[in-house]
C-alpha cells in the first residue's frame, strides 16, 4: 500500500507538476485548490501527509493546518510558500506542523521531507500501539463493584499531577495501580521510577536518591544519575513508604519541597521536577502515634488516598484474573491457554486468599505447569483448607464475635465440621473418619445445621 499525500495549492502549475513527480516516486496523490477543500479530502479520504501552501485565497494555510491539528492530529503536515518568514515558521511549527519548505521547491529537499514525515508518522503510530498495549498490560481486571470503584478512582486521579497514597495489603496489586496511573497520566511519555523504601537507608540514600559526580568519594569511579534525576518530569514511586527510617523522610520529604537537589560532590543545583506516588501495607496514621513516621510527610503525601480491596471483597473477579493470568502464562511459555471448569473457579472463590492476587497468580501459574491436560478441574487444586474458609468472614462464623471461649470452640467446630461435610458431600461416615472424629457427634452436628 503506497502513501498518500495530499497537495494543497491555489496555484494548478504547482499542483500538475509536484502530483507528476510525487505519482513517480510511487505515492498516491490526491489534490485540492484551497483550504475548505483540503479539510473536507481529509475528512472523506484520509491522506498520509498533506503539503500544505500558506497563502491562499478564503481559508489560508495556517488557519487550515489548525483545523487539520484539531480535527486529524496524527496527519503530517509540511508547509509550503513563497513569501515565507521566520515568524510565520515558527508559528507554523508551533501548530504542529512536520517541516517549512520555501518556494521554488527544491524537489530533493520536498521528497526528503516527505519521508522523514512518514517515517515520523509511522514511529508515532508504533509508539501509540505499544502506549495501548502498555494501558492494556497494567490494566486492572475484573468488573465487582470493589474493582469498578478502583477503577474509577484511578481514572478521576491519573490525569492530574497530584500526589497519590495507596494503600493496601500485601500482593493486592498497589504497584500494578501505580503503574496504570501513571500510563493514564500527562508524564506517561517520561519514566516511572520504582524506589524500594525497606532498601532505603541513610548510609545510602545520597548515592541512590541523588547520584554522584566522578570521585565524590572512594570508588566513585565515574558519575552517577540518582533516581530523583532518573525520573525528572516522569513519576516516582516510593514503594512500601512505611518502611523508610525516619531520617530519610526527612531528607525526602525536604527534597521534594525544594524542587531541587545537588550529587554528592558536586555542585550544580539540579531542578526536580516529579509526581509522587507512594504505597504502603501499614496503618500509617498509628506509624504516627508511635513515632515511626513523620506526620508532614504523611500530609503531603495523602492529597489523593487510593485503597486497593484485597481479594476477599472482590471474589467475583476471580473468573477474569485467572482468565489474564492463563494467557500470561501461555504466552510467556509460548503455549496454548489452558481452559478450567467453572467448578473449579467456585472452589477458588471458596477461598480467604489471605496473599490475595498474588497467591491466586502464582497458584494459577503452578496449575499451567503441572497439570498435563488442557483443562484444570477441582481436582487438580491443591487443598486451600489450611486458611479459613471465606465464610468465617461473616458475623455468623466471627470468632471474634463471641464473649466467651467456650461459646467460640463451639462455633468453630460446628464450622469446620459443615465445611468438611460438604467436601464429602455430606456422607457422616466419610465425613467422620477424615476428620478423626466420632460419628454420632458428626450427625448431631449436621442435624443441628440443617435446622438452621
């Protein structure tokens, strides 16, 4: 498929010659005589590049290449005239258009440019399918009511510089969020920079958080970017923030109030400019009770609270992160999906999942390896029995609940017991053998719960 240009000039001996020389070099030509004209063959045909003639009659070249950058922004433009200045240039380039070629046209330097455009137009493309493939990669999936809120939460906060804290447990995904929040962000363009607070120490934050200049101490054998200067107009994420000492807050926090900092050693004061997103596991507010956290840190940090559901309160998206997380799997061992019965997707949604999306990935990714058929079945899911079944959650089965241990003990029995009777599809005999005890007192028991 050959290029498509459209040549717009109120000139017919400019239009026949360059479609001539263009349809030569193998592009598609479509014309146009003024700039009402051009907007509706974009609209209609869809152009490649336009070459665009500044003075014309109506309508002029740069009141068209702003309707062209409002209403088709991908398509190249390259501006053509013979009364050209340096201020109608950069006024041009400023609209966005690709280059600025002078009259009479230099027809070496017009199919130059032309190319460079298209090569121009095609990395743009590239890099927008990799931009939606990066969106779609650190994607939040499931559709609860929990993960709807999430998901919306994101959308209203990413496209504003705001600072964000997300909070949350281990393995429910705080930095798949900060990820997504910043691809939806206007700094998606520039680097996310990942910090590991808990490997954050005062002897080490100078040379990691700021870098250094050549010989700035022993072994400093060549100059260093720190992760500040790394992520300059980018995001930085300050991971598990609750685990950074008290004196390095300090330093960070006075940093990026500054909005500037020097390496070690040298000393030209860099400007810093960065979004903030920090995650943590902990209660952060009782970190402050006890001292272990700065409360002014804690202020700038939470303008926007983000709180990540553990996986508990949003089970019912359990079918669709093992849906992603079998064709993860399979893509990365260049194999084909394997499928799992709806069976053993209710089996998985019986389940605490206290390491939440985490346990659940890894698990799935141990099912795609060691089961050897196409389909994992209930079966083949190792016994989940050792966490407390799901239901235990609730203010029926709440050991907590209970005043006394005597009445919790009961509570607990009668619990366990109904679960173990319904994996043994309530056969008391079966029932009792496995789990080492009576079968009279199982009976009672099922007795008991059945007229509840």
């Amino acid at each position: 498929m050959f290029p498509t240009i459209l040549i717009v000039d109120d000139e017919e001996s400019i239009l026949k010659s360059l479609s001539g020389i263009l349809m030569d070099e193998g592009f598609e030509i479509l014309t146009a005589t003024n700039g009402y004209e051009a907007l509706k063959c974009i609209e209609e045909q869809g152009p490649d590049l336009v070459l665009l003639d500044i003075w014309m009659p109506g309508l002029d070249g740069i009141e068209t290449l702003k309707e062209i950058k409002n209403q088709h922004p991908h398509v190249q433009v390259i501006m053509i005239t013979g009364h050209g200045t340096i201020e109608t240039a950069v006024s041009a380039t400023k609209m966005g258009a690709y280059d600025f070629i002078e009259k009479p046209l230099n027809i070496d330097r017009v199919i130059v440019a032309i190319n460079n455009a298209l090569n121009f137009r095609r990395l743009e493309e590239e890099n927008r399918f990799l931009r939606k493939k990066t969106i779609e990669k650190y994607a939040i999936a499931g559709n609860s009511p929990a993960t709807l809120e999430l998901k919306k939460q994101i959308g209203v906060a990413a496209p504003t510089d705001a600072w964000i804290l997300i909070t949350g447990e281990n393995g429910t995904g705080k930095e798949l969020v900060a990820r997504t929040i910043h691809q939806l962000s206007g700094r998606s363009e520039n680097p996310l920079v990942d910090v590991n607070c808990a490997a954050i120490s005062d002897a080490s934050l100078e040379s990691e958080m700021l870098g250094h200049e050549k010989g700035a101490f022993p072994g400093a054998t060549s100059k260093r970017h720190g992760k500040f200067e790394l992520a300059h107009q980018g995001t930085i994420f300050f991971d598990e923030i609750g685990d950074m000492g008290l004196n390095t807050q300090a330093t960070i926090l006075r940093i990026l109030e500054e909005g500037q900092f020097q390496r070690m050693g040298g000393s030209r004061v860099i400007p810093l400019d960065v979004r903030v997103l920090a995650s943590t596991n902990k209660d952060l507010k009782k970190a402050i009770d006890q001292g272990l956290f700065r409360e002014d840190l804690y202020y700038r940090l939470n303008v926007v609270p983000i709180h990540v559901p553990p996986l508990r309160e949003r089970i019912d998206d359990i079918p669709e992160l093992v849906r992603v997380f079998l064709s993860k799997t399979a893509e990365d061992n260049r194999t084909t999906p394997k499928e799992i019965t709806p069976e053993a997707i209710a089996a998985l949604k019986q389940y605490n999942w206290p390491g939440n999306v985490r346990e659940l990935k890894n698990l799935i990714e141990r099912l795609d390896i060691m089961v050897e058929g196409e389909t994992i079945d209930t079966g083949d899911i190792p016994d989940l029995d050792r966490a407390e079944p799901r239901e235990a959650e609730d203010d029926t089965y709440s050991l907590f609940a209970f005043g006394r241990l005597k009445d919790a003990q009961q509570a607990f029995e009668e619990a366990f017991i109904a679960r173990k009777l319904k994996d043994c599809d309530f056969d008391v005999s079966k029932t009792a053998q496995k789990i080492g005890a009576n079968k009279s007192y199982i009976k009672k028991v099922h007795q008991k719960l059945s007229q509840t």
